[in-house]
C-alpha cells in the first residue's frame, strides 16, 4: 500500500479559537494590555513632567529681588537712587545702578557693593556720577554676593 496521503496536509495544529482570538491574532499586534500599559506611562511622565514644572517655576520665583523707591536729581553730574533690596537672606549683595537722561539714554552706571542684612527688605540710597545731567536713575540687577 501507498503511505502517501490523497491530499496535502497543512502542518499547522487545528486551533479552536473564540471570535475575540481570531480577531486579536488577526490584528496587527495591537492588545488591549499593550494599551494600558501606554496610558501607564504616558500618565507617569505627564505627572514627573508637571512636578519638574512647578519645581522650577518655584525655584525661578525664589531668591532675591529689589524694587525702585525714589531718584533724587542731586546736581548736573550726580543723582541719588534709592532702592529696596528683598530677601538677602543675610548675605551681602552688588548691585547695578543706571542713570538716565531725557532721552532714556545711560548717563551714569555703577555697581555697589552692599552690607548683609536679615530683615525681609532692606531699602538703600547710593549715588550714582553722571556725564551729563539725569533725568531718573533704577536699580537694573541685584545677586548675592
């Protein structure tokens, strides 16, 4: 007798799947457990994305600060500018004073070097020498020292 079968055969094993299984090996790989675990991580690094946010809007907002409180035309070379510097966190601090004249153009510029101080604010007058008469002065930077 012939061993040889009448027709071919397939090789691959009779599978008795439900609809739901031929439809996810059908698929192209997509899985209900691959989906949530994407929402997964997408949900962990939108919450690091926002701590790391609100950390550095925190940290951008902290530290020293100065405020203007008056200029006062002291002669044609010369203007006081009074200033409140805010936390110094008792540190000395340097700050840039700038005069100006009618025309908003820099007249005068000095830096000046600061005492430590532990209150909140803290408000100086410094003089600032001009070339030519100013019409305002301010405080453009302040940095702990």
């Amino acid at each position: 007798m012939n061993d040889l079968p009448d027709a071919p055969q397939s090789r691959e094993p009779d599978l008795d799947l439900s609809d739901e299984e031929e439809e996810a090996a059908d698929s192209d790989g997509f899985t209900l457990g691959a989906s949530r675990r994407w929402w997964s991580v997408g949900g962990v690094l939108i919450v690091i994305t926002s701590l790391l946010a609100v950390w550095w809007g925190i940290s951008a907002t902290r530290g020293i600060s100065w405020n203007a409180a008056g200029v006062k035309v002291v002669s044609d070379r010369q203007i006081d500018v009074t200033f409140d510097v805010i936390d110094q966190k008792d540190r000395p601090v340097r700050c840039t004073l700038v005069a100006y004249d009618i025309d908003h153009a820099t007249v005068g510029q000095v830096d000046v070097d600061l005492p430590a101080s532990t209150y909140q604010s803290t408000r100086y007058t410094r003089s600032v020498r001009t070339v030519t008469q100013a019409v305002t002065g301010e405080a453009t930077h302040c940095e702990l020292r």
